[in-house]
C-alpha cells in the first residue's frame, strides 16, 4: 500500500506523476484521475481501502489537463460516478475546444511557444482520447458535502477555469495545479494560460487559513501550509515588481 498515503483522517493520496486524492466518507469522492488507463490503479486504491467503485459519488476535477482528466470518462463509466468540473473547463473536457497548453518559466514570465507547439499534438490526441463529459459545471464559491464542506475557489492562471478545493473545518487545501512541488521545491506551474494571473491566485490562496496543502505534481505539504504558499505568494511579487 505504499502507493496509498493517509494525509489525513479519511483522506488518502494515491501518488503518481499526477496524484490523486481520495475522500473517503459515507460515499467516495475522487480528486483528479491522471492520465487514461490510471483508472485501474484507482480503483485498485479504492479495493484496498475496503470500498467498491459503486460508492463513488463525484469525481472532481481540478482543470481539463489530459495528466487530471484523462481518465475521468473510463472512471465515470465503471463507477456511475458524475464527472465535476468549473464551468470554464467544460468545453475543453468535452472536447469542443483545443486543451490550453503553454509553458512558461513562471518565475521569469517567459513562454516557450515552440516546445509548446511541438508538444501540442500529442497533448490534444491523448486529451481527445480521454475526453470526458462533465454531469455537473462548477461555479466559484459553491461548496460541496465532502469534509464538513468543500468549498470551489476559481483561481485561473494555470488555465482559465483552473480550480482548488478548500475545507476550511480540516483547514486542507486541495491545490491542484496552483502550484506545484516537484522534487519538494514550491513553485508557480510551469505550464500556464496567464502567469499574472497565476501570480494572483496564489495571492488569493495565501489569504486562507490551511495546515495542510494537497499538490497534484510532487510531495503533499503537511504543516504550516499557508504559510508557504504566503512565502511564494511574496517571492512571486518581489519578481513581478523587479520586472516592472
Ligand atoms: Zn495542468
Ligand atoms: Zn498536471
């Protein structure tokens, strides 16, 4: 099971390039999915936690990047579970519009359109392949039942109906792709549909009261979460202000 972290009581991580996260309460909640096919080793987890695929209510999907919904529609079917996602990423979920995709040195603010260019087809096929349709769009603001009350705070940058998901009883934050922790490094997402916007929403983040950070790329943050999002938050602005 060492695939399988218990983060906090009820709230399981299942690690991966993309991490996963699982609520396990009366009814099962899945946070992002991974890529197509890693609907095997959720419900894998799923088995190992005592619990069947039925009893998967929602699956919540952070933003329509193929490495968080590309396994959504497989998961969906085999669970009976609707696929939840902010209303900005439904035509790009569904298919009727190309996946966002550019990558930038956050930090430094610079894109590199050609890496992204060569990239792009391989990016839309898979993402195509995994399309999924989302049962219900999401709005900011609104709060759904898992962990006493979890609440959608829309942050674009990373792409423009970019979500996290933030339980303020648990004082957990389900970050996403707000930012990203390769290697244990806190950082802006490399890939992003507006940088300043980014900026912003880590901004936003760091105004909330949270112990502990759940982060789709690299290891969770398991104290004082905040506060590091709070460092980042002024690192990133110093930046911005020296760039003028
Ligand atoms: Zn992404
Ligand atoms: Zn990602």
């Amino acid at each position: 099971m060492n695939h399988l972290l218990e983060l906090s009581p009820n709230v399981y991580m299942i690690k991966g390039f993309t991490n996963v996260f699982v609520i396990a309460e009366e009814t099962l909640t899945v946070i992002d999915t991974g890529i197509r096919g890693n609907e095997k080793r959720i419900l894998k987890a799923i088995g190992e936690l005592g619990r069947s695929p039925s009893e998967i209510e929602n699956i919540i999907i952070t933003h329509h990047h193929v490495d968080h919904v590309g396994a959504a529609s497989r998961l969906s079917q085999l669970s009976g579970a609707k696929v939840c996602a902010h209303k900005d990423e439904v035509p790009y979920i569904n298919g009727e519009l190309q996946p966002l995709f550019f990558f930038h040195l956050s930090d430094l603010g610079i894109c590199f359109w050609p890496l992204a260019n060569m990239i792009w087809p391989f990016l839309t096929g898979r993402a195509k392949a995994g399309a999924a349709g989302v049962d219900v769009p999401l709005e900011d603001g609104q709060v759904l039942p898992p962990l006493g009350g979890l609440k959608v705070i829309h942050i674009p940058g990373h792409t423009p109906g970019t979500v996290c998901f933030y339980s303020p009883q648990r004082r957990l934050l389900f970050a996403g792709c707000a930012v990203q922790n390769w290697f244990g490094r806190l950082s802006l997402p490399h890939f992003s549909w507006d940088v300043d916007k980014t900026g912003e929403s880590v901004r936003k983040l760091a105004k909330l009261d949270f112990e502990i950070m759940c982060i789709a790329h690299g290891p969770p943050i398991l104290h004082d979460a905040a506060q590091r999002i709070g460092e980042l938050s002024d690192k990133v602005q110093v930046i911005r202000a020296e760039r003028g």
